[in-house]
C-alpha cells in the first residue's frame, strides 16, 4: 500500500519509469491521460501505424503539442518530450525504455511483440489479452525464463479478477467461483458488425461520432471478448472452466446463492469455476442489482466460527451462511493502469500472469458456412469465441479464435459448430503453431 510514496520517491531523486505504448487506441489512451499526475512515470514513445492519428490522440487527452516533439527516443528521454514512431520495434530494442506496454488488440502482432520483447530484456504489460488467451502461458514461462515480468493489465477485468482471487485465497478462504458481469442475451451469439448497435441501443451515426468500432463492440456483446478474459482468469489462477460460459442472469445479492455447485443448491457444475454473469434476464428485463461493469468473486468456509463471523460483520451469505462473496461494482479500464506499471517495476511484481492452461477459446460459426468463406476473426460477421477446458481444445482440434482472422474454409460448417484445423486452410508451419505446440507439450494436454 505504498506504491505512490515510492513513486515519489523515484520523482524527488530525479528517476522515473520509462514506459514505451504500442498501439495508441481507447486503452492507452485512458492510462496517457493519467501519466502526467503521476511522479516518477514518463513516457518515451508511442508506437501506431497512424502517427498523426496519435498525435491527435494525445492532444485530445490533454498532452501539450509542444511535448510531442522529440526526434528520437534519447531525445525523448532527455526533454521529457514524447517521440512517435510507427516501427513498434525500435521501442522494443531501444535501452531508453524498460517496459512496454502492448495495446494493439491484435493477437498474432501481441505475440511478435512479447517474443521480441523477450529477446531484447523489456518487461511487458499485456493489455492485448487477445494474445494472452491464444498463447499466453507459454510466453509467461518465457519471459520468466529471461528473468522478465510478463503481467495482465490492472484496470481491465481479468487482473481485477485475479486480485479478488488472491484476496480470497490468502485471507484463508475457498474460492468457488470467480468472474464478472456483462450485457448478454443468447441472441447475441449471432450479432455482427451490422446489428450490434440496434443491441447497444445507439445509431451508427451516434457511434461513429463517439469514435466506437463496430467490430470491437461487438466482440463485447456476441460473448467472445468474455470468453477471452475468462480464459486469462482462468490460466493466471488456476480455476476451472465450463465447457461454455453460460451466462446467467444474477445479481449481487444472488452471488453467493446460486454460483456454487449444484450439489449444494447452486448451479455450477462443481467448485472453483469461472463464469459471467449478464445484466438482462432471458426475457430482456433487468436484473435487479445487476454487475455489469463489475467482477466478483465467491469463496466459502467450512469454519463454524468464521460463519458466524460473516454473519456478525454484515457479509452476504447463501441460507447456509457458510459461502459470501465480494465484488467490485466498477472497473476503470486504463485510468488503473498506473498500477500495473508502478507493481512491475517497484515490487517485480505482476498484477497477474498464466500459472496454467485450463481454459482456450475456439471459433464457433454464428452461421452456416460454406467452404471459401474468409473467416473475419473476433467480433466478426462469421464466428464468435467459445471458452472451453483446454484438454477438450486439444482433442478436439479445435481451431482457436485468435487466429480466425482473414482465413479461408476448406470445409461447410453448420451454424453453432466448433471450427477445427481440419476445417481450415492455415499454415502449418507458422511460429504461433509451434508457440501452441510447445504449450501442450510444457502444459501435458
């Protein structure tokens, strides 16, 4: 609880945190907005295929134009101005920075960035959990191998999660099940880039003045972007994963009631799960007390006197009183980040990271494809991402999600199927084949 007077610290001794952001999008843009509050954190270089675009971006924020000036990044690192580039690599090998903070979205471009990050000794703040879900544990055994902090980005909900977690977990508690909450009904599945604002309730004329991507978005709501954060969760904890999120509609108060296993009232299969929990009932009505914007842990005790205690101190129990749950109502996005980069560099710590491989996400048709079809990726109009145990992802040979971009179909699929490597024509001999090679291997699945 110490982390801003040893920022300070850093400040008053005239050193700082010297961060390089590679993809100047939403995300960044939220942390960016923060920096300038925070002693002992300058930021060096920002990486984006669009320099002007991030320029802008940074104006937009609140950033002095004349800060974004610097001709290199030794110039940046001397003036404290910010210098752009659109070659992400030069931020990597530069020995101006020493950590980068990868926010691209894209999981093909996040893996490149990690390994080369590996090589070049620069720690890296994983925002780009798109990456972390297709091959995350063996990247985290890589950097940790190059004595290197690979770490999940606090502000999003998968670090937020795992905080939870360990919060259960060290205060001596079982945990039963973990997650977050979101807007989801099972229609959604089939939503795309054409339909996904009638769901959010806005025009396209309002979302494209608020500068929202279609295809972002509706990776939110079709259920995939949930099925990749609880694959991180999972992997970064060591919980359990459905074969399928289910989505159900609950509420705070319901937690500790109903996200239990079946055996004691609840209807999780067993202990110890992951799960998201929607905002809308199945007839589209509200939940009363719904945490859409949140995530929640639920733990147990077995302990007499601790189920008193529960009880004495106000904490929401199911009828037994033997299980409560905690829960945060809100999540910042990047305006938390600072905590990630200030843990990272001042304690060596992560603010979570893969530990296992329980969970995968694979693409599933959201309609009848035909074989030539080009796969569309995440948030598309042609699959959505399914969370499913690892084990049955292997033998099944499901084709992951991350990797369903600009890919051609070999075979027909019916609506709702698993799409397997079978069904696709994809190289084989890609580097992100072997990375997932080498991760059933280390992981035994």
């Amino acid at each position: 609880m110490n982390l801003f007077e040893n920022l300070k610290k850093l400040d008053i001794n005239n050193e700082t945190i010297k961060i390089g952001v590679i993809g100047a999008g939403k995300f960044s843009s939220m942390y960016l907005s923060q920096v300038k509050k925070t002693p002992g954190i300058q930021l060096i270089g920002i990486a984006d295929l669009n320099i002007e675009k991030a320029k802008k971006c940074l104006e937009s924020i609140g950033w002095e134009k004349s800060l974004l000036k610097a001709k290199s990044l030794e110039n940046a690192k001397k003036t404290k101005n910010i210098f752009f580039t659109d070659d992400s690599l030069s931020l990597i090998e530069s020995s101006c920075i020493d950590l980068i903070i990868e926010s691209t979205g894209d999981p093909l471009i996040g893996v490149d960035h990690a390994l080369m990050c590996c090589k070049f000794g620069k720690h890296i703040l994983m925002v780009n959990v798109e990456a972390d879900a297709l091959v995350g544990p063996i990247l985290k055994k890589k950097f940790d191998e190059a004595g290197l902090i690979y770490s999940l980005a606090y502000g999003d909900q998968p670090a937020l999660i795992c905080e939870l977690v360990d919060w259960a977990r060290t205060s001596g508690f079982s945990v039963v099940s973990a997650g977050k909450g979101t807007k989801f009904l099972d229609m959604y599945h089939k939503s795309t880039p054409d339909t996904v604002w009638d769901y959010y309730g806005i025009s396209k004329n309002e979302a494209e003045l608020g500068g929202m991507n279609a295809k972002m978005f509706n990776s939110f709501l079709d259920g995939t972007k949930s099925a990749i954060e609880m694959a991180s969760v999972a992997n970064a904890t060591g919980l359990g994963v459905p074969d399928g999120l289910s989505f159900p509609p609950i509420g705070v108060n319901d937690l500790a009631n109903l996200l239990k296993p079946s055996e004691v009232g609840g209807i999780l299969e067993k202990t110890g799960l992951v799960e998201v929990i929607s905002s809308l009932k199945r007839d589209s009505k509200p939940v009363y007390r719904d945490l859409r914007w949140g995530v929640f842990v639920v733990f147990s005790t077995e302990n007499d006197y601790v189920k008193r205690c529960f009880k004495e101190y106000g904490m929401p129990t199911d009828d037994s009183g033997y299980f409560s749950s905690m829960y945060k109502p809100f999540h910042l996005i990047g305006l938390e980040l600072g905590i990630s980069v200030s843990n990272m560099i001042l304690r060596k710590e992560s603010t979570g990271s893969p530990i296992c491989w329980n969970g995968d996400v694979v693409a599933v048709s959201k309609k009848a494809l035909k074989a030539g079809d080009i796969l569309d990726g995440e948030g598309g109009f042609k699959v959505y991402g399914k969370l499913v145990p690892s084990r049955k992802s292997r033998e099944l040979d499901c084709f992951p999600l991350g990797l369903s971009n600009k890919v051609k179909l070999r075979n027909d699929i019916k609506e709702g199927e698993i799409i397997k490597f079978t069904d696709v024509n994809f190289d084989n001999n890609l580097n992100i084949l072997k990375l997932r090679k080498d991760m059933e291997n280390y992981f035994n699945i």
